[in-house]
C-alpha cells in the first residue's frame, strides 16, 4: 500500500464515495467520519462524529496521509434564509473544528485538503480565471466559499499543510449535474439552457480523485488549487455532446424564463445554471499534472459507458 490512513470528513456523499473507491487499493485504511454507523467495507470504515463538537474521532487523525473535508449541505436548493443559514454552518462548524484539533495534534495529519468550490470566481466569459489572476466574484455562493476559506485559515497548522480544491462541477455517472443532464436529454429537453454561452468549468469524477493523490505527492504545493479540467466548454457545446454521445438528435432549449419558472417547481437556484465559470487549472498544470480527461467529449463517452 502507498499510504497508510487516508480520512474522508463527511465523505458518505458522491464525492466522497467516488475518492473511497479511489484509495482503497492505495491506502492501507480508509476512515469516513460520518454522523451515521454504517458496516466496515474491506479496508473502508465509518467512525461517528456530528461535525461540531471533538470525541473519539480525533484519534482517526493523527498521523493520516492526508484528510480531506467534504461537508456541506447541497447548493441545489431554494436560497430561504433557512436554507442559507443551513449552507454556511454545515461547511463553517466542521472546517472550523478540524482546523482547531489538527493545530492542537502532536502528531497531526500530513495533508489537509478542504474541499472548495471554483465558483469563488466572477461570472466570467471574457477570459479564464486561475488562481494567480483570477478576480473574486459577488452573491450568496461566493459568499460562501469566502466564508469557508477563511475558517480554513483561521488556525495556523504548521505541521500540517493545507490545500483548499477549488472545484468545478464533478461529472460522473451515479450522481451530482451529470445524471440530471442525461435526464433532460433522454426526455427531448438537452437544448442550451439560457443564451448558452455560459462556461461550464467541470471534472471527470476520477481527475478529482487523481488530482488529490498528486497534491499528497507533491509537498511544495499549498494554498487554493483550481480541480477543473483544463478545457471549459459553453453550455450549449456541453448539451451537444451528451445528446451526441447519447444518440438523441434533437434537445429543445430553456429560456432564461423558464429556467426561472422551473427552478421555483423543482427547488432550486438559476445561478447554478446560468452563472459562466470560466476556470483554468493552473497550479495543477504548471506542476505536471495530465488530466485523464482533459475534454469534455471524451468525458461524457466515458461516463456513459459506466
């Protein structure tokens, strides 16, 4: 085995079910803190914690490979005041918490990667944003992801180092935009979604997974790291491809009103949608990193053949 403890917080979600798999065969132990029991899986446990208070759970820490942080409540809801509220303590509490026992650890974990988000960005379809140049953007979301990035520096870690993966929209077959996109698809409605000219900064399911592995290998990075495949692609482009890979010749469009009248019924923000974030890996690629899937084409035949 390459490493010997790798712990996923919060990591009963998509995410963190897709990067279990990943390092079972390359991890001695992998350790799930979850607020459910659930039944050991080979070399995959479960240990309870509930995210706001310490227990016995922080002995799972010392001495890890690596600790990844994936809390946080699903963005793909209605903005209420509950709901917001809701968005912030489920990502701040358990960031804050981690960062308090790794800073009071003797023997703390090697790496602590918190999972981000690429929308951190402005809505941008005039150039890339990488994490040199890239201008922070306004609203609830980015709200959010400031807030979250601060808790995550908020305690000094000197014996651990610290990444926040500033992701973009995972593509993957059994969960997260994926499945809902092949669903409009096969149901004649995988046209463009607005004018379409948003870009979709996205990641097959396994660079993500491979793109943390690298980060454990490579001691000299820190800091916000942009996880997008380094080829964005417009909304319109996107739709195009499923329906192509799928075989459906034809996707009607949703207007921008519709969208709006849609999201109201379904439970949901049109910012998900129709925000553009235009992301660039640059960080990843200056270092040497080779995506997998670095086109949006050859990401969806994949997925589909899953």
């Amino acid at each position: 085995m390459k490493y010997k403890k790798i712990v996923l917080a919060g990591g009963n979600g998509y995410l963190g079910t897709v990067f279990a798999k990943y390092y079972t065969q390359k991890a001695g132990e992998v350790v799930i803190l979850s607020r459910h029991e659930k039944q050991a899986d080979g070399n995959v446990r479960t240990v309870v914690w509930d995210g706001k208070t310490r227990g016995k759970w922080t002995a799972e820490l010392v001495n890890a490979d690596m600790v990844i942080n994936l809390c946080g409540k699903n963005v793909n809801c209605r903005y209420t005041e509950k709901n917001k509220a809701e968005i912030f303590a489920s990502r701040i509490l358990p960031t804050e918490l981690l960062g308090e026992v790794i800073h009071d650890l003797y023997e703390p974990p090697k790496l602590w990667i918190n999972l981000a988000s690429a929308t951190i960005y402005r809505h941008a379809e005039d150039r890339p944003q990488d994490e040199q140049t890239g201008e922070i953007g306004t609203g609830f979301s980015v709200d959010v992801c400031k807030a979250c990035e601060a808790a995550f520096n908020k305690y000094e870690t000197p014996k651990t180092r610290k990444i926040a993966l500033r992701m973009g929209i995972a593509l993957g077959r059994s969960d997260s935009v994926f499945p809902r996109l092949l669903n409009l698809v096969k149901f004649g409605l995988g046209g463009k979604q607005g004018n379409g000219r948003q870009y979709v900064s996205w990641v097959h399911e396994t660079d993500a997974a491979r793109s943390t592995e690298w980060l454990m290998d490579h001691p000299e990075i820190n800091g916000a790291v942009n996880c997008v495949a380094p080829n964005a692609v417009k909304n319109a482009g996107l739709m195009r491809i499923i329906r192509k890979m799928y075989g459906m010749p034809f996707g009607l469009p949703a207007t921008k009103w519709l969208l709006e009248l849609g999201s109201i019924v379904i439970g949901t923000e049109t910012e998900l949608i129709l925000k553009s974030r235009w992301v660039r890996p640059a960080r990843l690629l200056d270092s040497g990193f080779e995506f997998m899937f670095p086109e949006a084409e050859e990401a969806v035949r994949d997925i589909l053949k899953a």
